[in-house]
C-alpha cells in the first residue's frame, strides 16, 4: 500500500501529459518489477517471471497506471469549455515549421486513440462517454481491468513459450 501511494504516485507524476514510446514504458515497467522485487525480497537467482510478482503483489504493471492517468486527464480536459488553454492544445496542431528528417513524432492526441482500443472506447464516441461522468468512470475502470487481465495472460503465454522452448532439446537430429 506505501508503494502505491509514495512510489507509484512519484513515479507517475504528470504522466497524463506525457506521450511515452514504447521503450519508455519498457524502462518504467524494469523499474517497477525491480521495486516489487526488492520490497518481496525475490533475487535474481529466485527466477520469479513478472506475471507470477504482479499477481503475489497484487499490482498491475506500469502501462495500467499510465492509462489511468491519461483518461482522468482526458475526462477533464474533455468537460472544458473549448476556449480553455489545455482543450485547445489537444486539438490544435502547427501551422508551420519543418519537422526532423525520419519518423514523426507521435502527437498525444494519437497515442491517446491507441490506449482507447484495448479499452474499447472508439475516438469518435469518446466526446458522448465523457459527458455521463458515471457511466465514463466504471467504463474506465472495466477497461483498465481487462487491459490487465489481458496484459497478465500475455505475460503468462510467454512464460509458457518460454518454458516449452526451453523444454525442446537442441541435439535433436533429424531423419531425412
């Protein structure tokens, strides 16, 4: 419970307006296992697989919380008159400038459609779900559980993976 109140909170501070990338999440996920690791008191040598440490710990992985704090922020924003500063900024995109040779940088508006559709929420119903704040609320909680559930049995299907690829002996020969 202190961790999730003083670490998790720290640690997910200002994140609804962050666009993270996929190597983001992978640096905050390490973190957190090597946190819960340390606080169970499982080594490195206990081979304890991140599925097996978030159900002992009763706790989501990193991505959950990050969704979580970016539909409260889009609730909010969302409900502003659209004259406010950060409603505006959400919308908005530049009228000029030139942009670094290579892949384009991902607006939070895009990464933003991208967490919806595990949820199950399409972009363009999201404007009416704001507006009935209960039914928003208990559709965002529905969709961070199964966004867990879902990330869990990943987790636990690479383990298996892992496990039967393991389980395969490489001097098998084979018979032409």
């Amino acid at each position: 419970m202190v961790y999730r109140a003083v670490v998790i909170s720290i640690l997910m501070y200002d994140s609804e307006s962050w666009t993270p990338y996929r190597h983001h999440i992978h640096q905050l996920e390490v973190f957190h296992i090597n946190c819960l690791c340390s606080i169970c008191g499982i080594t490195i040598q206990n081979k304890v697989s991140s599925a097996d440490l978030f159900t002992k710990c009763n706790i989501s992985g990193i991505e959950s919380f990050l969704i979580q704090c970016q539909l409260q922020c889009t609730d909010y924003v969302l409900r502003m008159s659209d004259d406010r500063i950060p409603k505006i900024l959400m919308y908005s995109q530049l009228d000029g400038g030139k942009r670094n040779v290579g892949q384009r940088l991902l607006k939070y508006k895009i990464k933003l459609k991208r967490k919806l559709l595990p949820i199950g929420i399409t972009h363009s119903s999201l404007k009416n779900e704001v507006l009935h704040c209960k039914k928003w609320k208990s559709l965002c909680f529905e969709g961070i559980c199964c966004f867990h559930s879902d990330s869990l049995n990943n987790l636990w299907e690479k383990k298996e993976r892992v496990k039967w690829t393991a389980a395969i002996p490489l001097t098998a020969s084979l018979v032409l």
